[in-house]
C-alpha cells in the first residue's frame, strides 16, 4: 500500500532526479531518505518498489539518456564492497533456495549496489560532500521543527504520508517521525552530526553549528539507548581530534583492556551490554543474550549461515546486532569481509586525517572517520534496515572517494595559477 500524498511526493521527487544540474543530483536521495517514511512500496508486475528504488531506476535513467559519467576509476575499497554485496546475496540465496529468496535478494541488491554506483559516481570532489553535507543539515532544520510537534503532542506529522506512528515507553514519547523506528531515526541523525561539526569549524557557518544542535534534540527525542551511547563515543571521538596519531595505540589499548576484563570478570566480556542501559526500559539484556547465543551456535550459522534463529532463545529471532545478522545471513566469510571492509575505511580515514597539509581537509576526514566509527558501535545495537541503508550506502561511497584521492597536495602554493593545477591534480574529477 502506498499513500496519494507519498505518491505525489515520490513523483516529484523523480522529477528532480531528472530536471536538477549535475551537481545536485543528491538532493532528492537526501529528501526522499529525510522525509518520506521508507515501508511505502508500490507492486509492479509482482515487485515492491519503494519510493528510494524509484529513484535509483530514474537515476540510471537519467545518466544514461543523459550520457552523464557512468563508471569510476576502481580501487580496493570498491572491491571490497562489491564482493561483501554479493557474497552475502549469494550465500542467502543458496541458504533458501526458492525463487521467493531470490526475487528478494536481487531487489535488496538493486538497493545497495545502485545507491552505491550513484553516489560514487556523483561524488568526485570535496565540494560534491560539502554541498550534500549542507543539504543534510538544511534537512535537520525541518526535521527538528517536526520532530518538535512530535515530541509535544504524541502525533507523528508523517502519518499523512505512511504507516507511521510514536510509541510510549514508560511514559515518554519515542519520536521516530519518517523512520521506521525511533533507533533509525536517532542513528541517522547521531551518525550526520560530526560533518555538521567538521564544517562548522571549518566553513564557519551558523548553519552549521545549528543542524548540529538539531541532530541532538532529534536524538533526544527518540529516547533511544543505542542513539545516545552512540552519539557519546562520537563526540568523545571529534574531542580526541589533536590526539589522532595516537589512536592506533588506543586501539589496541581497548583490544589489551576487553581481553583482561575477559579474564577476570565471572562473565564474558560481552555482557558488560546487558549493563548498558540509558533509557529506562531499554533491551540491553537481550542484545547481549543475542551475541552470546550467536556464539554459542557458531558452528550452525559458520558455514552458509542459518534460516532462523528463533531456537536460540525468547525473542531472539530479532536480529538487533548487524554483525550478527552479516553472519547468519551470508557466513563467517561474508561476516570477515564486514570486518576487513570496516577496518580499511577506519584505517584509511585515520592516515588520511594525520597526513593531509591542510587544517579543513583533516578535521574533515576526522570528522568522516567519527561516522564510520559511529556507524560500527551503532552495529552492536541494531541492524540497519530503512533509510539507513541509503545513509550507509553513502558512506561508504564517501569513503571510496577518500581512498580514490590518497595523494597529499603540495604544502607551498604560489599563485592562483598554480593553486588551480594543483587541484585538478589532486582531486578525481
């Protein structure tokens, strides 16, 4: 089912897709993941299409029709990506083995590897991030104001346009406005809000500083634990900022310390979670009982993963964990590509924020790398579904884009001339 109002939204949204110059092309992807709730589906000759998937068609319409740039220059990053996709859809279908399955996969794949495809290829330079950063941040604004009418009166302002609604949990409203879940909507908006810190400091914009003081009151707003504990590591992360080249060493410092906890508490180490509830009410409990399970039937899911999980334990057939998920849905071989494929965005972002000459593009990628890292704690509570998945898409794409562009400008620039040179040098155009 899919509403007259998300029918019209969703037309015009397309409309833009095709009518916007080139350097805009993002806008309606950021409208339509901001504004319309993401269960809206219409059913063309028996397959779902969401007003995103709509989006992604006219997108690869409009690039070919207009003859706009269609391929990138591959890296490893991009390859990565591509083999975690597939893999993880293969091994799901063979898991199941019915045409339903892979009617299902084919379209989550369209999903991933179209929005990934469109934002690389209109992604090439720092002005394409900062421009989409400012649309995001112009978009927290009307979010906030909504979110705000929300929060007052109990009535979500977008059940005009889908099945959305607020719940109460003991006795506070649990804002979720276009998102199919209060989580989603406080992790979309926790893991933007280091870029509307990055050009804050570095653009020098109230805009700025103002869609970040929105990204919080719309966190708050949800009364979400993994939301908030996620937002908290984020910004302990931006405060460590003159301390980057030192992470590594606090990488394996967090590494040294959860193996001594392992040790000498009565417990695993990973029931420290169940402890970790900011919100009354909060399910910390069964998202530990969830990993502990997960490793309890290692040698079920291992393999070509497994159908259900519903034998682990009550309730346990919601997935809360994207680790988990990755595994019992593609195996321990999609799970690892996951993990490679996190620790070479870390690790890139984090080189990258130590050897760039300029002051903007470090804090910048610092700035980026606090998304990926918020991104990875966000995994241990949830499993990105909504319009998550286009937020996610993205970065990773932004994140190719970083590693597509490796090379450090030169420190001394002497004259315009020269200073335009060197950025079509530097940068992939």
């Amino acid at each position: 089912m899919i509403y007259q109002t998300t029918i019209l939204a969703t037309f015009v949204s397309m409309a833009l897709v095709i009518a916007v110059p080139k350097k805009y092309f993002l806008l309606p992807f950021v409208l339509v993941a901001c504004f319309i709730p993401a269960d809206q589906r219409a059913l063309i000759f028996g397959l779902d299409f969401t007003p995103l998937r709509m989006l992604i068609v006219v997108g690869f319409l409009r690039t070919i029709i207009l003859s706009e740039r269609l391929t990138f220059k591959w890296n490893r990053f991009d390859r990565l990506v591509i083999a975690w996709a597939f893999c993880g859809a293969i091994i799901f279908v063979i898991q199941w083995a019915n045409m339903r399955t892979l009617i299902y996969t084919c379209g989550m794949l369209f999903d991933i590897i179209g929005l990934y495809w469109l934002f690389r290829i209109n992604i090439t330079s720092w002005n394409d991030i900062k421009l989409t950063i400012k649309i995001l941040a112009i978009s927290s604004l009307a979010m906030a104001v909504l979110v705000g009418f929300e929060w007052v009166s109990g009535k979500n302002p977008f059940a005009i346009m889908g099945r959305v609604h607020t719940v109460t949990r003991q006795g506070r409203y649990r804002c979720q406005a276009s998102f199919p879940h209060s989580i989603m909507l406080g992790l979309f908006w926790t893991t933007i809000f280091p870029l509307f810190i990055g050009l804050a400091r570095t653009e020098q914009q109230k805009i700025y500083w103002a869609a970040a003081a929105a990204s919080i009151f719309i966190v708050a707003a949800t009364a979400s634990s993994t939301p908030y504990l996620t937002m908290l590591v984020v910004i302990i992360i931006l405060c460590g900022y003159k301390w980057r080249q030192y992470m590594r060493f606090a990488a394996w410092g967090l590494i040294a310390s959860i193996i001594a906890l392992h040790v000498i508490m009565k417990g695993p180490v990973w029931s420290l979670i169940a402890n970790m509830t900011v919100v009354p009410g909060s399910t910390g409990y069964h998202r530990f009982i969830l990993i502990d399970r997960a490793i309890h039937y290692f040698n079920e899911w291992a393999i070509l993963g497994t159908r259900s999980t519903e034998h682990w334990g009550s309730g346990l057939l919601d997935i809360t964990n994207q680790y988990i998920t990755e595994g019992i849905r593609g195996g321990l071989i999609t799970l690892i590509l996951f993990l490679v494929m996190l620790y070479m965005a870390l690790r890139l972002l984090l080189h990258l924020s130590i050897q760039y000459r300029e002051y903007n593009q470090r804090f910048l990628v610092w700035c980026f790398f606090a998304v990926i890292v918020g991104h990875c704690i966000a995994f241990f509570g949830v499993s990105y579904f909504g319009q998550m998945r286009m937020w996610w898409s993205m970065s990773l794409a932004i994140t190719s884009f970083f590693s597509q562009n490796k090379a450090i400008p030169p420190k001394i620039v002497t004259t315009p001339e020269l200073a335009d040179m060197q950025r079509l040098r530097y940068e992939y155009v």
